[in-house]
C-alpha cells in the first residue's frame, strides 16, 4: 500500500521542465516531429569571396548549416534536417530522377557525423571538395522542390511542422526562362498546400538582389504578425543570416491552449507561451553496456507476502489521520487533488501601483487570443487590453495550468504593440501574466543590527556606483558552466584534439574597472577601514578559556599506586584500566614497551610486577 504524502510536488517548474509536445491545459496537444530542409544553391556566383577577405555566400550558408545542426542536437535532437544542393552538375537522390539536384542528407536526426560532413564544406578546402563532389551546373529549382517533396513523402513519422529554407544570391535563378519559372512556382504552391513553410534566405549580390522578379511568388506569407516577414534587404554578414534562421526555424507553440472567464456565461479562448525559459543540463541518459543503446525502465509493483504482481487497480494510498490508516481508490485521490477545471477566471482589476516588484516569484507567461479556437477573442482581448492600459490596471486572474494543479494567482499586465520606423514588430500585444505570491511565500527577515556608515562613506561609495554602472543585457552573458559542458560534448562527438575555449563573461573585468575608479577605491579603503588594515593577513584564532567551557586545560592524570597495580596484576584485573593509565604506569615504574596494544602492555607490567 503507497503512502500518499502530498497533494502536489514539483509545482514550481512544471512548464520549464515539461516534456516536449506536452501542452499546458485543456485537451490540446502537438505531436509529431519538426522538420527543416536546406535547400543551398551551389553555383558559381555562390563561391565568389567577398571583398578584403570576406567569406563567400557559401561559406557563410555552411557555417550557418552547422550552428543549426549542433543547436538541434543539444535543443531537439529529435528534429529532422536535411541539406540538399541545387544547380550542381553531379546529381544524387532517389533513383537520379532530378538531374542537377544533390541530396548531401536525408532527412533525418541531426548527429555528430552530419556535422563533420558539414564542417568538411567550410573555407576553401570546402569549396575545392564541394566542387570535386558536385560541381556547378544548370538550374532548375523546381526539379529542387520536387525532389525535396519526395524527401517529406519518404517519411514515415508524424511532423508537426515542416519548414524549406532556400539559400541563394541569385534573385532569376533560371535566367528569366519562364517556363522554368513557371515550374518552379507551381511546384512551390504544391508545397504550400501539404503544409511545407518555404523561406528565402537571399545573400549579397552585385547589383541587389530583388525578390520581386521571382522568389516573391515562391516564399510562404508570415505565419503571424510577430514573425518577421519577408526581408527585402539581403544578409551581407555571417551574424545577420544566422539571426534570419534562428528567427524561422523553430515553431511558436503555446504551451497550453485555455478559456479565460471574464464573466457567466461569457469565455474567451488564449493562448499561453513561455517568453524566457531557464537553461539547464540535459538529464543523463543511461545505456546498456554491451549495445549502447537506451536502457528503458519498467516498475513493477509486488505484494510483499506472495510475491504476485499486482495490478495498478489493486494499488491503493493511505495516510494516517488520528493514528488511523484511511486507504483510499487512486481515483478518489485524484478527486481530492483536482481543485477545478484548467483554465483562467478573472477576479477583478487592480491599479497598477499594487503590483511591486517583489511579488514576480517566477518567469511570467504571455497570453495572447486564439481566434481559432473561439471565435471573436481577438477582437474581446483587443479592447480589454485598451481598456486596461487606459486606466493603468491590471487583471486579477486565477490559473490551473492542467488537471490536477493546483490554482495559482496571476496578475494579467496589459502590453501594447510597438513597431519600429520600418513598421516591424518590435513588441507584440497581449497580457504578461505575472505569477502572484500567496501570503506563506512572502517572509520577514531579523536583521542583526549594524554600524551605520557616515554620510562621507555613503557619498564615496555612490562615485564608485555611478562609475560602474553599465547598460545590462541578458543576451550578453552565457552561463560559461553550459557552455563548457557543451563544448567538452562536441569535443567528445567530433573527435577534437581539445575543446573549444570559451568566453566567460560573467567574470569582473578588473583593468577596465580601476581604469574607470582611479583613486576612488583607495579613498574609500581610508574612510571605512583602520590605518593598519591588511585584508591579505588572516584574523588570530582564539582559543577558548576554561571557564568557556574550552578545551585549553588538560584532563588530569591518573596515577596508580604499585600495591594497587600488584592487587590487578594477582586478581587478573589489569584490564579493567584504560590504556593512559597503563602507560602512565609503565613509564612510572620504567617497564619499557615497544607496542601501544592493551595487552602488550599488560604483559609487560605483568612481567615486571610478578616475577
């Protein structure tokens, strides 16, 4: 019989640490894989290095390829990713149907032998390979398209989302044949409508590249309007490509899809997504020893006196109340544990001056309205949000992420939409929900009185603040703990010499830092610390008087007369004495030992006191 101990555990991470394609609430849920083809032109006018040394368009989509590749495996290395090139004069894919295309991947989970082959592609040893193994011929994307279409039909298992990213510097790849061109957008469309995302990732050419000759008919229109659209500007910089791909290749999925009661009678359906989540280290996975492989775990549950299995219905929990066993069905606890249904219901409004800066707890969520689930929830979200922002409240709310969680309180602050002067999205609306402490979270602290400082140390010390101040960014600081551990892995998987050496930022920048104070610091040591202070030199230790109750006096020693010592020595009694007053008796009477052993020690008086 399992005993059950609480109502909920783990209750503070459950969307940080919740298992991928697992929702938050209500009947929702994603399922299936991601899926992301590259589709990389391999031209001649690809190959072509920048000025003053500058990587080529090629070079630049290798080293993008390849950052991709390890952040899939160490973020969803369950994904599928493929690379294929089109406009090479060797072709390979199934059964060389298309001529001119070159499957380098299939689609498949990203790994360490995948990147390799990707880093053999880097620098001009990659070009001469790239080139001996394909070449550069004719174009035709649309034979492209076709053969990655089959990649998609080949795959067995359910994707969730599927995603064509093509890279080029050539805006009329066919050199304006339009019957190519019609191909190519025909088989574009058929692509579309299976649910394949196509995004052009163009490159630097001479002249520009414009996208409305060709490519403007190809693309799929943004996903949502917090996506970035299409980019006329092309990507000149290894770092601006590299934005333009993390930006597309990952799918927005809410966590949860729930109702938000304003009222009776009166539901509005929102979306819950997670806007910062902590990294953390992989969970180690085990394997077996002679294959390799996973080890998967199974508990079984036995009845202690007959050893039988048991079933889970014959499991029952019990907790002890007025020392009395209660045993109760698993479905009964469950009852108890369910509070009510998943989903929001909305308290009232608070001016935005209640909520202080204490009361964030935990990362907020984002809620934004899901029109397809409920119709007319956008346009209800849309004006409470004005209304809210107008009148500086926030929306009191109570929130079960799931069945069986228990409610929490969540302050719904409104945010509006902001763009810059290119009319981009810089912030999307919607409400940030902020979870609330319950009145047990938040404690009083006994701080032990202190010396005050004097108004000349707090005036020294605000010239120091003031200098070290700096603009803080998140984004500017990895956890260099992560970084190593991802390092010492790629090193492990690639079969490097040594891993790559690692940027710690988090670590104080000392120059710079007695650059910007000057004297300031020894101006302060003068006003705060005593003239003979040294921090290098420890503190003396003191030691603990007797009337303390310190160990400073020695226990006292025992002393044994030599009859008292014969009496034990004719009775057989010597070991009954501790092993000090032995010692104590062997030095008095000078009977030498050579051994600390009781016994010795006995004999050698015995040796001494009856001869």
């Amino acid at each position: 019989m399992a005993e059950w101990k609480s109502f909920y555990q783990n209750d503070e991470e459950e969307e940080e640490e919740r298992e991928e394609g697992e929702e938050a609430g209500g009947d929702y849920k994603v399922t299936g894989r991601d899926s992301l083809v590259f589709l990389v032109d391999a031209s001649k006018e690809m190959f072509i290095k920048g000025e003053n040394g500058e990587p080529s368009n090629f070079d630049m989509t290798m080293q993008c390829v390849r950052s991709v590749y390890t952040s899939k495996i160490i973020s969803s290395h369950r994904d599928l990713v493929a690379l294929v090139f089109y406009g090479t004069v060797q072709s390979k894919n199934l059964r060389n149907s298309f001529k001119h295309v070159y499957v380098y991947h299939d689609l498949d989970e990203p790994g360490a032998k995948r990147v390799q082959d990707v880093e053999a592609l880097r620098g001009s040893t990659g070009a001469q390979l790239a080139a001996e193994t394909m070449g550069s011929g004719e174009t035709s994307l649309g034979d492209a398209l076709w053969c990655c279409s089959n990649l998609y039909s080949d795959i067995k298992l359910r994707l969730s989302h599927k995603r064509l990213m093509i890279f080029t510097c050539k805006d009329q790849p066919h050199g304006g044949d339009s019957a190519t061109d019609r191909q190519a957008r025909t088989k574009a469309s058929d692509l579309k409508e299976t649910g394949v995302v196509i995004d052009l990732m163009h490159l630097l050419k001479n002249g520009g590249f414009d996208v409305s000759l060709f490519f403007c008919d190809i693309i799929s229109p943004p996903e949502d309007e917090s996506e970035l659209g299409l980019q006329l500007e092309p990507s000149a910089k290894l770092e601006d490509l590299q934005k333009r791909v993390r930006a597309k290749e990952l799918k927005k999925r809410a966590i949860g899809r729930m109702n938000l009661c304003l009222g009776e009678g009166m539901n509005v359906a929102v979306g819950v997504y997670m806007m910062a989540v902590a990294a953390r280290k992989p969970f180690p996975v085990r394997l077996y020893r002679e294959t390799n492989k996973p080890v998967r775990s199974k508990t079984r549950t036995f009845h202690t006196q007959t050893g039988s299995l048991l079933l889970p219905s014959e499991v029952k929990k019990s907790q002890v109340y007025g020392q009395r066993q209660i045993v109760m069905e698993r479905e009964e606890v469950d009852t108890i544990k369910k509070f009510d249904d998943a989903g929001l219901v909305l308290f009232g409004f608070k001016p935005m001056d209640r909520l202080k800066l204490h009361h964030h707890i935990r990362s907020s969520v984002f809620l934004y309205p899901e029109e397809d689930q409920v119709a007319g929830s956008a346009c209800l979200l849309t004006a409470l949000l004005k209304k809210c922002s107008e009148k500086n409240v926030f929306a009191l709310c109570r929130y079960i992420p799931r069945r069986n969680n228990p409610p929490r309180f969540m302050a719904l602050v409104p945010q509006r939409e902001q763009t810059d002067e290119g009319r981009i999205q810089i912030t999307p609306p919607g409400f940030n929900g902020i979870f609330l402490p319950f009145a047990d979270d938040i404690r009083t602290l006994d701080i032990p009185p202190c010396p005050a400082a004097s108004g000349a140390q707090v005036q020294k010390m605000k010239e120091i603040v003031s200098k070290l101040r700096f603009k803080y960014r998140s984004d500017s600081f990895e956890n260099p703990v992560l970084q190593q551990h991802y390092r010492n892995l790629e090193a492990l998987a690639l079969d490097m010499m040594a891993p790559e050496n690692i940027d710690d930022f988090i670590m104080p920048k000392v120059d710079q830092m007695d650059m910007r104070l000057g004297p300031l610091v020894q101006e302060f040591k003068d006003l705060v610390y005593p003239a003979d202070y040294n921090p290098d030199s420890k503190p003396a230790v003191k030691r603990k008087t007797a009337d303390a109750g310190g160990g400073a006096d020695k226990k006292p020693k025992v002393e044994v007369s030599e009859e008292e010592l014969k009496s034990h020595a004719q009775e057989g009694t010597l070991e009954k004495l501790t092993v000090p007053v032995l010692k104590e008796a062997c030095k008095q009477f000078g009977v030498r030992t050579t051994g600390t052993k009781k016994q010795e020690l006995i004999d050698a008086l015995i040796a001494r006191l009856l001869p």
